[in-house]
C-alpha cells in the first residue's frame, strides 16, 4: 500500500495579503499623512484597500495588466501607498522614480521601463511634463493626493486621481498570479557609478518583511507608530509600508518635508515611537530639538542607514532624544535590508550594523573572490546571498552573482566574534597612491568624529608623481574648527602618514544623493582632477 502524505495549503506569498489582513484584522489602525500646507490626512486599512482596489480597476481599464510595469514619481504619502498596492496587487510592476534626479535621468529609466503611466505628486507636475517631452511611449500622467487640478491633454494626458475614482468599483481580483512574479523596478543611487535596475518579486519582498519584522531585526509591532523617513522611491522605503500592515502598526509618513521642525511636530502630534531614515534627517531633527528646547518623549528606537554617523554624535542623538539608536547596513540589491543591530546590543558603535538575520548571509573575500580563510576579524571583500539578494540586473542577460550565488556588494567590511558586520569602505573609494591602497572610511570616520563636523569625504585627486592623492572635503557648523591644519592633525599617530590628505576643501554643502548617502560622482567629477 502505498503511503500518502500529507499535504498543506497552497498560499501564495503575494504583497497583497498584508494589506488584505490589516484590513480585516487591524482595520482601525491608520496611515497617516503630513501634507505640504501642515494639515493632516488619516485613513483606515480597511478604507486604504477599498481606495486602493479602485486604482487597480481604474489601471485594468487603461491596459494595465500581470507584467505591466507602471511609475511613481512621489513622496510618502497616502496616495503614493494606495498606488503602490494597486499596481503590486493586480500584478504590475512598480517603477519608483527619484524626484531629485533629472528629467533626462528619469526618462532614461522609463524608456528601458516602457512604462507609460506614471502617478506624481503635485509638485512634481513641472517636472513630470520635462520627461514626458522626453518620453514618447508615455501616455498617462495622474496626480496623486489632489481633487482641484486643472488637467491637460496632449501627447501625454495630465489629470488628477481622485476624480477618476469616483466612478471606479472595487471588484478586481488581486494576488491571482505566482508569488515569484515580479513586482518592483528600483534604480540604485548611482553615488559611485551607473544607475542599475534592481527588480523585485512578490516572494522576495514577503519574505524580507517577515525577515525585518523580527525582534532581532526592528521589531515593529502592532502597538508602534512608524515614520518612514525613507523615502519610497529607495528600495521600497526599506519594505515599512508592507511591515506596517502585517502587523497593523500605524504609518506616518512626512511627505516631503524632512526638516527637523516638520518632523518634530508630526512626531510629537502622531505618538511616533519608531523612526526611520538616514542620519541626515536625524541630525537636523536633533538640531531642532536643542534649540527649541521642546521633548518627544514617545519616541523610543530610531533605525539608522544608508550613511556612516560619527560615535559622539550617535551618542548626543541618543542622550538628547532619549532613544536607541539601531544602525544597519543594506543595499538596493538586497530590498534593502541586509544586517540590522538589534535594540538590546551592548556594543553601541555607530559603525557596527549587527548580526544577518536568518534568510541573509555574508562571506568576505579577498580582491581574486577567494573566500578568507579567516571570517572573524579580518578585513575582506563582502559577499552576500539569500532569499531577497539580487541575481540579475534589470535588462541584463549576465548574472550578477558568482557561480555559488554570492553577490559582491563592492563594500569591505569585517565581522567580529559574534558575528556582527563592520563596513569599513568602499571597495571603488579606495585610493591607489605610489601602489599602495588608502581607505577614505577610516580617514573620514575620524575627522566626521571632531566638534562642528557635519559630513567629511575624502576623494582622490589624480597626481603626476603618484597617481592618486587623497584630498578631505568637509562640511562644517559655522562656528566649527577654522584651521585646516587642526583637521589634519587628527589624522596623526591614526593612519599612516602617507594618508593625510594634501587637500583640505570647505563645502557649504555636501552633496548628496537621494538616499542621504555622499555623491562621490559628483565629488570626483568637481575636485578629482588636478
């Protein structure tokens, strides 16, 4: 006789089951939006599934369908989320847009997208018409978060949302595909080469927000109120709209408006407990504070990425704001997540990014991609492999994992005895002076760590005798070290003497890419050449 196993159910791990359950077990819980003229918008799970049912029916009747990938080109806001379900639940593709690029950029991706609609933000209009010049095959634009708007007809069509609902059912059926269809095209930053298309499946995304949710990871739980101060075009705002709703945790999101007046007035208002963003927005936050004078005190945890934060001023943001500070390390390629440091670590380094949660693995290498023999406490080439790492770039027939599936991040990195990660730079960062290598992190981490630095990069310039030469460009407070002598002077007895940077060069600005990281490009292509 033969024997029949058992068996359990076929559940597809689609993105649309998480606003599917917070709308039928969380249903009261909140998505909240900070709009640009200071009022606030609220609406229910159960109310943003509706909402977001009828932009699927209104996309079915433009065409849209399984595989269609369709832009954004928006901040955080309720509307940027009811689009993003709707495209993802019926099956299409969603094509964040950075805002910040430009229009040529942006049409650039969406000629290798071929997607022809695109959802904006209202003040993003001026620049949706730049690329729709640019852009043939897109047909049309819909303006997100607004009733009043005067449309425009044309090669493109430009037209408000919200009208268009009004008449729209909410009978699509969503989640009827397989769970390895894919369901986000997002770009990398480009901050130290080109832009590449990183796509994402429903299976990858749904595993990551299981793998975040973690207590070891953030943590997130029904009691919590989230700001996504990422923004949603980067790596899906690191997967928060979707961990939000597993767990009908509240969702804030500020719009666009990241200043650390705005913030703190939406987190004092909202009950905010958990923040997340880059150190950027946390600093001005910080700023802010101190100067006011005023307390947030049901801000508990802030999950920092996407740049290095010297230790003191880690450690000012945690004193003055009474938080926990989580640091983590991620990449586009990985949705992003990669290494979070959990609440309770004793090691409160602003460099260590913790432990891989289960689904993620790393190995460091050495430049020939031999695995060290050593894996604790060297410095290596980083690899990484799991359930949600990217294995080929979008319009590429080449993978972009090695035979044994490892992904090289172009980062170095070292891991300590309890197995938690250590960014040490950036593989293309590293500086070829005489034939010897230079390490900018480690110049930048000191000189980021003294009184009244803001931001310190360090680039190399090209040289005659030794080919490269390092140089330090800073950003400072205006009361900061004047003496550049003062900055260099750090370095000493550091790093070896050869390091020390010829160059000191003041910036009023540092620039920055959308996701708070440095733009190297730019850095080198204004201060590279001798």
């Amino acid at each position: 006789m033969q024997m029949i196993d058992g068996d359990v159910q076929s559940f597809p791990l689609t993105l649309n089951q998480f606003l599917d359950h917070a709308a039928k077990w969380c249903p009261k819980s909140e998505v909240v939006t900070a709009l640009d003229d200071g009022s606030i918008t609220r609406v229910t799970y159960s109310d943003l599934r509706t909402r977001s049912l009828r932009v699927s029916a209104l996309l079915k009747s433009f065409g849209v369908e399984q595989g269609t990938r369709v832009a954004t080109l928006a901040w955080n806001t309720q509307g940027h989320v009811e689009a993003w379900f709707a495209i993802m639940g019926m099956g299409g593709i969603c094509h964040t847009l950075n805002p910040r690029l430009t229009a040529e950029q942006l049409s650039q991706m969406l000629h290798q997208s071929e997607a022809r609609i695109v959802f904006v933000s209202p003040d993003l209009v001026p620049l949706a018409r730049k690329i729709s010049a640019l852009s043939p095959q897109l047909v049309d634009v819909l303006v997100l978060d607004v009733v009043g708007f005067e449309g425009e007809t044309g090669s493109t069509t430009i037209q408000a949302l919200e009208p268009l609902l009004a008449g729209q059912g909410a009978d699509v059926m969503w989640g009827q595909f397989p769970e390895t269809a894919p369901c986000g095209l997002c770009f990398t930053s480009g901050t130290t080469g080109a832009p590449k298309g990183v796509t994402y499946t429903h299976r990858s995304s749904y595993l990551h927000t299981l793998r975040i949710l973690q207590a070891e990871v953030m943590a997130i739980t029904g009691r919590d109120r989230v700001l996504a101060a990422v923004p949603m075009f980067h790596a899906n705002a690191w997967g928060l709209p979707f961990a939000t709703a597993a767990v009908g945790a509240g969702l804030i999101l500020p719009g666009r408006n990241l200043d650390g007046a705005s913030l703190a007035k939406l987190i004092a208002a909202e009950g905010v407990t958990i923040g997340v963003g880059v150190p950027t927005v946390w600093l001005g936050l910080l700023e802010y504070v101190e100067a006011s004078g005023i307390e947030l005190p049901s801000l508990e945890r802030i999950i920092m990425g996407g740049a290095s934060l010297a230790p003191a001023l880690m450690e000012r943001i945690e004193s003055r704001l009474g938080v926990t500070i989580q640091t983590s390390w991620g990449m586009t390629e990985l949705s992003p997540s990669g290494t979070v440091a959990p609440p309770y670590i004793a090691d409160r380094s602003a460099a260590l990014s913790g432990r891989p949660a289960v689904g993620v693995d790393l190995l460091l290498t050495d430049e020939n991609d031999v695995p060290l023999a050593q894996q604790r406490g060297a410095e290596g080439h980083l690899k990484v492999r799991g359930a949600a790492v990217v294995e080929r770039y979008f319009g590429q027939s080449d993978k972009a994992t090695n035979d044994a599936g490892w992904f090289a991040t172009g980062d170095l990195a070292r891991i300590d005895d309890d197995g938690n990660l250590t960014i040490t730079g950036r593989a293309k960062d590293l500086i070829k002076s005489g034939g010897e290598w230079i390490n900018p992190a480690e110049i930048e981490a000191i000189v980021g760590a003294l009184p009244g630095v803001s931001l310190a990069a360090v680039i190399g310039r090209s040289d005659p005798k030794w080919g490269e030469r390092p140089i330090l460009l800073v950003e400072t407070a205006v009361d900061a070290v004047s003496d550049d002598d003062e900055l260099l002077a750090a370095l000493r007895g550091h790093v070896a003497s050869w390091w020390i940077p010829d160059a000191v060069v003041r910036l009023e600005k540092m620039p920055l890419a959308a996701t708070g990281k440095i733009d190297k490009l730019r850095l080198r292509a204004e201060f590279g050449k001798a």
